[in-house]
C-alpha cells in the first residue's frame, strides 16, 4: 500500500509539474477574461476608494494618494525658499499637515535625493487634490507611453492598465509610472540612440537603488556610450539641484541617511509591504545582519548573469528587460507598488513569445508575476509567508533564459527573441 501510494503521488506531483509548466489551462482567450473581469474589480474599487473619501481623506484616515503628501510638503517648503527644510522632518510635517488637515498624525518621511525635489518643485504650486492628479496624469501618461511601444497590439491595451501594480502605484501617489518610464525609455532608445538612453538611466538618480545593477549590466554588455551618457546625465542633474537650492539641501539629505537606514533596518515600513530578500529574511524573524547577508548574497547571484550578457551581448530590448528583471530583486528596498516596473520586462516577454511562441514555465509565470501585487501584503502580513522574492527570481530566470539564449536554429534572425 506504501508502495502504491507513493506511486500515486508521484504521478500527482508529475502532473502538477506539467499542469504548470505547459499552463495548456491558460489560453489567450482565457486570460483575456481574466483581465476583462480584474479591470472591472480594479475600477470598481478605485472609484469607490475615491467617492467614499472626505476632503481627500480615504475612510481608512489616509490622505488620498498617501505617499504624495511627502512630494507636495517638499514641493512646499522649497517654492517657500526653506528647500534644506524637506529633509527636517518637523518642518517638513508641518507642511503636510496644511496638505490634507483632516488626516491621521501619520508621517510621510522624504528621502530622496534632492534631484527628485527639482521633479516635485512645481507640485505644491497647486492644491493637494489637483496637483496629485496631474502628477499621476503626466507620469502615468510617460508609463502608458514605454508600455504600449512596446505592446502595440489592441489587445495589450487592458492589461497594461489592468496590472494590480498601476493600481497601487496611483493608490500611493508614489513615482513608480516615472521609473518604470526611465528604465522604458532606455529599453526602446538602447539600441539607435544609445546616448539618449544613458541620459534616460542618469534619471534615475532620483531613485538610486533601482539602478544598482545598471552600471555593471551596461559594462558587461560593452554599452560604453550608455554608461558614459548615464554617468554624466546622473551628475549634471545632481550639479542641477545644487545650483538650484544650495548646499544646504545636499548637507540635509546626507544628514538623513540615518533616517532611511532605520526605516530598513527597524521595520519602519514594515517588511510585509516590501518584497525583497532583505524583507523577505526580516518578515520570517533573521536579524539585519542575516537580511543583508541575504541581499547580498542575492547580489553576488545577479553577477553570474554578467557573463552570460558579456556572452551573448543581448540587443536593447532584451537587455532593458533583463536590466529591469535584475533591478527588482538586486534593491533591497523595494515595496510593493514598486513592481510596476516588472510592466517592462513583462511587455517584452509577450511581445517575443507572440512571434516565437511561449517557452516552459513561461505563461505560469506571467500570470504569477501579473496577480502577484493583489495577494503579496496580504499573505505576508497574514501568514508571514514572502512570496516577492521567489516571484522576481522566477521572473528574472525565463526573462534571462530567453534573453542570453541564441536563436534556433531554424529561425531567421528576425523572429528571434525580441522585436529588436
């Protein structure tokens, strides 16, 4: 009977195995409805969210657009001429406090670099509720852009507003859309205008741990004139702001490392909202040391796939989306709505599998990583389980796989991997 029943579960578990790595279950007419009937839940909730709030406050107490209230504080005190004050947490509370009045004591820290506050500059020239929604218009509008150059199949057109990540992105009033813009228009410019994409990348100084993996991707990939464009763009704009405000705001922003650090280290945010592998150890009880040990180890795995790029010096396309894949899980600080720039990398996969057709384990894996912003918070702060982790690293590795491999050999060139 042990015998048997152990025959039994193998031919189970081989059928899970198949069952998932085939995904037959998940046709094109199936995942059409499946984005037909989440968009209709997702515009359901946005709009109640919205019409159920008091004087941009959400029932919950929250200022609408929550995070955007840092922005617009910043914005405030620098068009008052005190910018060094965004970075004093008392002064810059303060602000907030006149943002949204009616809102919970919750306090929304500012720790970008002062490039990001030349981007924020204008915002508090408008009142709190207008100035977030034109934030999300023009940023959404740049996200919207990168996206459906890359998807420009009517078909593609509800799934990229449908993503769960987009949701919580505008819900957060954060810049996710201004990323995942930055890091698209270096997927499309890579290859013809490879100086208009490092200037693209230099943008992203304003949210330096996404683009810990960049340099050395670039270097790898022989992309001279990128990294070279990116270093000088990064520079130029960090010159910007110090023109602009002064050294003091440079000084201020330094002084509050200590700040970011703790929000890390002492769970400020909470490691349920992140999904890294820092997070990831902290929410299942290690220590900082171990977490970053984890990071880092991580780090070091990412570095494997330097040759491999060294290799097959992948074209623009493919190795925007392997540079976007990486800059997930090489960051440490990394929170959920942060996973809209897993957008770019999944655009390319469908894009390449439209022409080549889907690889193992590939549509099992986009449907995770499309749904996974809807349960990740929820299952990690209910059960304790971090699911970010090992959904970025089973996107990276069929984004890889496809990216670093050559063409068959029964295609032509202009079917193979990516629309480069």
């Amino acid at each position: 009977m042990s015998g048997q029943g152990a025959g039994q579960g193998r031919r189970r578990a081989g059928r899970l195995v198949v069952f998932l790595r085939d995904a037959a279950w998940l046709s094109a007419e199936r995942a059409q409805a499946y984005v037909r009937v989440l968009a209709v839940m997702l515009a359901i909730v946005a709009v109640g969210w919205v019409a159920l709030s008091r004087d941009g406050v959400t029932v919950a107490g929250f200022p609408l657009g929550s995070d955007f209230v840092s922005f617009w504080a910043a914005s405030g005190l620098a068009l008052d001429g005190r910018p060094a004050a965004a970075y004093d947490p008392a002064a810059h509370y303060a602000v907030q406090r006149i943002a949204v009045p009616a809102t919970d004591e919750s306090y929304y820290a500012f720790l970008y670099p002062p490039v990001f506050l030349l981007a924020c500059l204008p915002l508090a020239a408008l009142p709190y509720l207008w100035s977030l929604t034109l934030w999300l218009g023009i940023t959404g509008l740049a996200y919207w852009r990168c996206l459906r150059a890359l998807l420009p199949q009517r078909w593609a057109a509800l799934p990229i507003l449908a993503y769960p990540a987009v949701l919580m992105n505008a819900g957060h009033g954060q810049n996710g859309f201004l990323s995942t813009a930055c890091f698209g228009a270096v997927m499309l410019a890579l290859d013809r205008r490879p100086v208009l994409a490092g200037m693209a990348f230099g943008g992203l100084v304003f949210k330096p741990h996404l683009a810990v993996v960049v340099p050395v991707a670039l270097a790898a990939a022989g992309r001279w004139r990128t990294l070279i464009a990116a270093a000088l763009s990064a520079s130029a704009l960090c010159l910007l702001s110090w023109l602009v405000f002064g050294t003091a705001v440079w000084r201020g922003f330094l002084a509050q490392t200590a700040l970011a650090r703790a929000v890390l280290e002492q769970d400020l945010v909470g490691p349920a909202k992140m999904v890294s592998p820092f997070a990831a150890v902290r929410l299942l009880g290690g220590g900082v040391g171990t977490a970053y040990a984890a990071q880092i180890a991580v780090g070091l795995a990412l570095c494997g796939l330097l040759w491999g790029i060294r290799r097959a010096r992948p074209c623009g396309l493919d190795l925007g989306a392997l540079m976007a894949a990486m800059a997930a899980l090489a960051s440490p600080f990394l929170l959920d709505y942060d996973l809209v720039l897993l957008a770019l990398p999944m655009a390319w996969l469908m894009a390449s599998a439209q022409r080549t057709g889907f690889r193992p384990w590939e549509k099992t894996v986009l449907f995770a990583v499309f749904v996974a912003p809807l349960v990740i918070r929820t299952v990690s702060l209910q059960l304790e389980v971090p699911l970010g982790p090992p959904v970025l690293a089973a996107l990276l590795f069929v984004v890889a796989s496809r990216a670093l491999s050559p063409c068959e050999p029964n295609q032509s060139s202009a079917s193979c991997a990516s629309p480069c």
